[in-house]
C-alpha cells in the first residue's frame, strides 16, 4: 500500500507548496512511525525496503528524505527522545502528583523502552546516535526535569529518599535493555510486569540501607 | 608464576596415583577460580593463555583438563550453578530467615553476576552451556529450590505476594545482565547499589496491582 504522498512527489504533477510540505511532513511522520515499530520488532539494522514497505511509502521518498540507515536512526533517536522529554515536562507541570504520573508512564509507554534500547545500550547503535547535537541538548534536558521530578517526589515522600536521579535512571535501563533479549514466547505482559515490578522498588521504606552514596545524572554522563 | 603441579604432571617423574589425583584437582580448581576471574572482568572469549597465566598453571596443563575453550565454558557455568544451588539450600535449610539470607547472598555475590552474565542472556556463551547435561539439571534444581524459598516466604509476608518465582528469577537476571554494559567507569558499587534497590521491589506492600499474572520457573522454561 502507498499513501499517495510519494507518487504525487514524484509523478511531477504541479501541487501548491504548501501542500507539497505537508505531503512531505505526513510522509516524514509515518517513516518514523514505521521506523520505531519495525526497529523495535527486529532491532536497528532492519533492511531499508522494511521501513519503506511498512510506512506504506516507495522506497524513493524514504532516502530522499534519509540517504542512509544512520539518518533515519538519528532521527527516531531524536523523536523518541523529544516524546519522553514532552511527557516529562508534562509530570513536572502537574506539580505534586507529577512523580506518580511519571512512573505510570514509564510503564505504559512502549517508546521509552525502544528509546532506552536502540540508544543507551546498544553497541550497534548508541555510536550513530552519540555525536548527534540535538539528540545530546534533549538527553540533557530530560535528564535535568527527571532530577526536578524526583526532587519534588522525596519532598512529598512518594519516591524513597536514599536514591538519586542516576540509581533511577539506572535501575529503568537495566530492566528495560535486557528486555530486548527476552522478547518473543514471554511476550510483552511480562515486560510491562517486570518494569512495573522493578518501579515498585522506588516506594519509600526501604528494608535495608542501600550501599554507596545516592547517584546523580552525571554519574551516567559517561554513557547518556 | 607457576604452582609446579603442572611440572610434576608433565616431567614424568614417578609420583604416588593419589599424590597426582591431588595435584590434578588442585589444577582444576585454580584453573575454574582463574576463569570466573578473567571471564567476568573481559568476557568468555578471552585468549585460553590468558586463564592458564592467571591461574598459575602451564598452558599444556590447561589444555590437557580442558581440551577447548567450549568445556571450560560449560565447566565454568557448571561450577557456577552449583555453588548458587548450595548457597539457595543452604537458605532452604534455614527456614524462617531463609528468604532474607538469600536475598543477602543474592545482594552479596558477584559469582551470581557472574553465572547469569555468562548464561542465561549471553548470545555467545548461552549455546555452549544450554545442552550439557550437568548444566541443566543443576539449573533445574536451582529453579524448584528458589521456588520453594518463595512459597515459604510468601508465607512467612517477607516477600510480597503477588510474585511467582518467574518474576524473581526474571527481574534479578534482567539487572544482572544489564550490567555488564554498565561496567569500567562506575564500578562495582553501581552494581551492588542497583541490584539491592531492584531486590526491594520483592518487599511486601506493592503501591499498585501489577498487570498479568505471576509468573512461573516454568515461564523461563524455554530460555534456562
């Protein structure tokens, strides 16, 4: 199936400009869309004609749009990204019951952990997206609304106060990368029951002291 | 330096059979202690020189107990496996406080890293381990065991109720795993810090249902 959008790039029909920019958007919209689901299902080196076939777009719009593999994981790296820091920001606007909207998020949303996974530790792809500006500025800046979220949560007492922005952003990583090797005959319920689970360690009354200090987001510098 | 076992094995002078089958254990033993040492530090695939110079012993000493690589893997895992099923006894045989105890050693020692990093999600090491017998029976033992520590301590209401021994199993090798993409410049204290937040999620007192059901040994049937 082809949207149209492609064959009207291309046919050399004569279209207004701004419709051609929204032909343009919508396509762009629908490879990324593409793109996480198919990189998701069968990681980041997916051939190029799977993305095409799966946006329902000809495989020419999609390299004039992104001439390589490395652009297109660029850019879904960067949207991913972009989402959780919107939805963050959205917690952080919802004032005192921000954290527990966050965690529910966390647990809901399927993009975090395609995020977490194609990006943060994944030798094949963390490289590509690394050296990417603007996907380095939106890392940063989720990372800082993140530590706003969790100081609000320990001065309310929904988030247990022995643990830093980084033991947080650690612990998610962790559950969510090794994820990608456990997909298939267990199924997505146990993903999200695992996560959930590992989230419920965030609860305040720890039985024991935890050992080191609390982790701070740049302790993770090296890597995110 | 060399332990000189593997001199009297190989210069041929006449020893006592019991005297040999002393010296041969000993190797053994170092040889196994070297290679949980330099797997765990470099991965499975480091030079087989590598192990026999930090176990001490000659490399025609390590080739002679272990003719490939492959069968030290398995003897490795093997070892691994067994030491965490006398320690999971060991808690079984105390009762009461035996989920505590083992969750203390679960927190404590770096051999369970160890053996769910070089098995249970490793793509390289996992084919090699996953159809030696030995392997597998100790592993299936280890399971029912850790089964009955949490029956009792669901009993007992030190471990929350809405767990299956799938889902222990599951979130301690998840962490664990992770980890190794996460080691070098954060150090060990990162990953006993993370590994004790992630146990504290087994506490009772969940702040929300979790989805699905819990899950059982059975559930990770098809990858341990």
């Amino acid at each position: 199936m082809d949207n149209g959008a492609s064959e009207s790039e291309g046919s050399g029909v004569m279209v207004e400009p701004q419709a051609l920019r929204a032909d343009a958007r919508r396509n762009r919209d629908l490879i990324i869309a593409a793109a996480k689901a198919v990189f998701a299902e069968r990681g980041a080196d997916v051939p190029m004609e799977e993305v095409a076939r799966r946006a329902g777009v000809g495989v020419g719009t999609l390299y004039r749009r992104f001439p390589d593999r490395d652009a297109l994981v660029r850019e879904v790296a960067g949207d991913s990204f972009a989402v959780l820091l919107a939805r963050a920001r959205e917690a952080e606007a919802e004032g005192g019951r921000g954290w527990e909207s966050f965690l529910g998020c966390l647990k809901d949303m399927p993009e975090l952990w395609f995020t977490l996974r194609l990006t943060l530790f994944s030798p094949d792809a963390w490289p590509i997206v690394r050296d990417d500006a603007s996907v380095r500025v939106t890392a940063r800046e989720l990372r800082l609304v993140i530590d706003g979220l969790v100081r609000v949560a320990q001065a309310e007492g929904t988030l247990r106060s022995d643990v830093g922005t980084g033991d947080v952003l650690m612990l998610v990583a962790l559950v969510v990368t090794g994820m990608r090797a456990s997909s298939g005959a267990l199924g997505a319920v146990v993903h999200e029951r695992v996560l959930a689970l590992a989230l419920d360690a965030l609860r305040p009354g720890s039985a024991a002291p935890l050992p080191g200090r609390p982790l701070t987001p740049d302790d993770l510098e090296p890597r995110v």
